[in-house]
C-alpha cells in the first residue's frame, strides 16, 4: 500500500506553488506567453513573493520551444506600485535594522532584471494604469513595452526620502541621462504620450488595449527565426556600453556565428526563392 501522505517538504512546495499561482497568472496563446501580476490589493508590488513567482515562470518557460515571446501585464488599475514598502517598514525591527534583509531583496531583484535582459525570448511589457519606481524599473528592463494612452509612470523615492537608485539602472539604459534624472530628481508623474516620446514605451494605444497590442506585436515576432532572436538579445545587451571598436568587434563575431546557422541559410534561400522559411532554431 503506498503512502500518500505529504512529507513537510512537499507540503511547503505546493503550498508556495499554489501563492505563486495566485499572484501571477498565466496564459498562453499560441506561441506567445502572457504573465499577468494578480495582486491589485497589494497594487502589483514586486515583493519577495511576487519576484519568486515571476522568475520561476520564466524558468519553466524558458524551455518551450513553441512559446516565442512573452508578456508582462498586470490586473487593476496599477501595474506596478514598485517594492513593497509594508515588507520593507516590518525589517525595521530587525537586529540590523533591516540592512540584511534589504539587500537580499535587492540581489533578488536584480537576479530578476538580469534574467530579463538574459532571457533568450523577447519580453513586452503591456502597461495600463500606474507604474512606480521598481514596478518602472521593470518595464524599462523588458525590451519592449505598449501602454494604455491611461499609463502613467513616476519614480516617487525621493518624495519619502530615498533616491530610486536601483530604476535609475534601467531608466539611464532606455532614457538620455537628462530625460532620466528628471524623472528620478522630481519624482513627477509622466504620463504615457510623454513616456514614448522619452523612449520608455515604444507606443501608445486607446485604453484597455494594451494586453492587445503586445499580444500582436508578440505575434509578429514570433515569426522570425527563435535563433536570431536570442543571438540579437545577447549581441544587443552585450555591445551596448562597450567603446566603439570594442562594440563592433563583438556585434562581428556574433555576425559570424549567426551566418554559420542553419536558420540564417534557410533565411536567406527563402528571401531569394520568395518562399516562407522553415525555422528550426540551429
């Protein structure tokens, strides 16, 4: 006779499986994947919980082949109020004061941001309603984002006395240092036609139509070659703060490789016999 009683390991894995499940939902639609941020009671923070979750999504759908790009969006009228600074305010009273516990939220959240930009599948952030602080961190570290012509974006630290010196990573890689540290020296709220023109959403669509928008845009992605698209994520990141010469040499050298792929032969034979080609990812 078997036994089927849950040993305490087991337990704590279904019942962390069954929070993530919660607080992020997930869908696919064809060959695109959406994640969805479901804590709008907590207004999407990206607490400790909600890190995990979305990096072990993103681990499991690493490896599907047929998923092509993925999503982030989030449910409410918030999709991201950023940290959440109910768990930082309980550290407090910590023996340390909280400096432990703060920076092991911090290298969570960049082991986070990392893997985004890391990530071998294109990321689109589809944003409707509010973005603060690391919840704008985040979009600016997807290479992608649509927003409702409703988003709005703020980086508010230095309104309650801290400076959000860990966005100004991702905003001084997507914005002009000027348009940056304006959002970050003010804390004033940008709205989503301001946003574009800064560079921190790539366009603007009617409200409630963002999920849409980068669903299509996912679409249309997910016909090119699944190789090129990683090869040019890591060529991309890789050469974008190295000198010139530097920056050349290595976007050669995955040039190089990428020539050598059966994708890119099959690409070009396509292109030259008017055909559609047959990716297989090699």
């Amino acid at each position: 006779m078997s036994d089927t009683t849950a040993t305490p390991r087991h337990s704590a894995n279904a019942a962390l499986q069954a929070q993530h499940d919660k607080i992020l939902l997930r869908e696919r639609r064809d060959d695109v994947y959406i994640l969805t941020l479901n804590c709008p009671e907590n207004r999407n923070a990206l607490s400790e919980q909600m890190i995990a979750a979305i990096e072990r999504a993103l681990v499991v759908i690493k490896v599907w082949l047929e998923v092509k790009a993925v999503i982030i969006t989030g449910t409410g009228p918030v999709f991201c109020s950023g940290h959440d600074l109910r768990q930082i305010t309980e550290h407090r009273e910590d023996g340390d004061g909280g400096k432990g516990y703060y920076k092991r939220l911090l290298l969570q959240c960049t082991r986070l941001m990392s893997t985004l930009t890391e990530y071998p599948k294109p990321i689109i952030a589809a944003v409707q309603g509010t973005a603060s602080a690391a919840g704008v961190q985040l979009i600016a570290t997807c290479d992608l984002a649509v927003a409702s012509a409703n988003a709005q974006f703020i980086t508010p630290g230095v309104d309650i006395g801290f400076f959000c010196h860990t966005p100004a990573v991702a905003l001084s890689r997507n914005l002009s240092r000027k348009h940056a540290m304006e959002m970050l020296l003010t804390g004033d709220r940008i709205g989503a036609e301001r946003a574009e023109q800064m560079g921190l959403v790539n366009r603007v669509v009617p409200e409630g139509q963002a999920l849409d928008a980068a669903i299509a845009m996912g679409r249309v992605i997910a016909q090119k070659s699944p190789l090129a698209l990683s090869m040019g994520k890591q060529s991309f990141y890789g050469q974008a703060d190295l000198p010139l010469t530097e920056a050349y040499a290595s976007a050669s050298d995955f040039m190089v490789d990428n020539m050598m792929t059966h994708d890119a032969e099959e690409g070009v034979g396509a292109f030259l016999n008017k055909r559609k080609p047959e990716w297989k990812g090699n």
